[in-house]
C-alpha cells in the first residue's frame, strides 16, 4: 500500500475516533462500524454520483441490521487523500449485523450501481470502544 493512501486510511481513522469521543463515551461502545471510502472513476458524472450517494442512503430503510449511517464528501487542506472524495460509515449493533449486511440483495444492487463508477475503495471495518 502506497503512504498516501496509508495516510489518509490513518487520518480517516484518527478522525472518527476523535469525533466518537465528543460522544457519551459508553454510548456506541461494542458497536461494529463500516467505514468506506470511493474514488470515483474520471468523467463520471455528478448526476451519477449524486444517485449513488442517495442510494446508498436508502440502504438503511432496507437492511434492519443497519443502525446508524453517516456520511461527507472529501474537505482535507492537505493533498493526502489519494484522490478518495467520499467517505461513508455504517454502524452495526455488532459484527453479525455486517456479516447480514453484505450478502443483503439490497447491498448487492447497491453494489452492482456503484461498480461501474468506481476507481477505488478503501474498506475498513471494526468495533468502537
């Protein structure tokens, strides 16, 4: 993996952990959360994008193991997010809920969308404490 993308997957995961400690801190503990981050292929279209980004949205009406869902797009002041414009975080009450989550034809249609327009993902799973 190359320093920029390690660095940014470190400063995206330094940032939620602070922001989860302005939080009562017992509140999320054990739960299990889903960070994503896309790039999106050039010369794909805002309007395409936009679809993907309320798509993703919707999941949490489809798929009950989902508990909690945030988003943002990329506002670094430094360059170091690899080109990474979005990033996505899904909260689970535990592990289980994920394992329901990606096999969901729901999350599969979601996915068969996205692909086409994709140029990377970063992926990064784990349980708040």
């Amino acid at each position: 993996m190359n320093f920029r993308l390690t660095f940014f997957a470190f400063m995206t995961l330094s940032t939620l952990a602070v922001s989860s400690l302005s939080a009562d801190a017992g509140e999320h503990t054990g739960h299990f959360r889903h960070v994503v981050c896309f790039k999106f292929k050039d010369g794909t279209a805002a309007e395409e994008v936009s679809a993907i980004e309320k798509a993703f949205g919707e999941l949490r009406g489809k798929i009950d193991t989902i508990i909690d869902y945030e988003w943002g797009t990329s506002d670094n002041i430094e360059p170091l997010n690899d080109g990474f414009t979005h990033c996505f975080v899904v909260t689970f009450k535990d592990k289980k809920g994920l394992e329901a989550y990606l096999p969901h034809e729901a999350h599969q249609a979601f996915v068969a969308q996205l692909k086409p327009k994709l140029d990377k993902v970063f992926v990064f799973d784990y349980t708040a404490r």
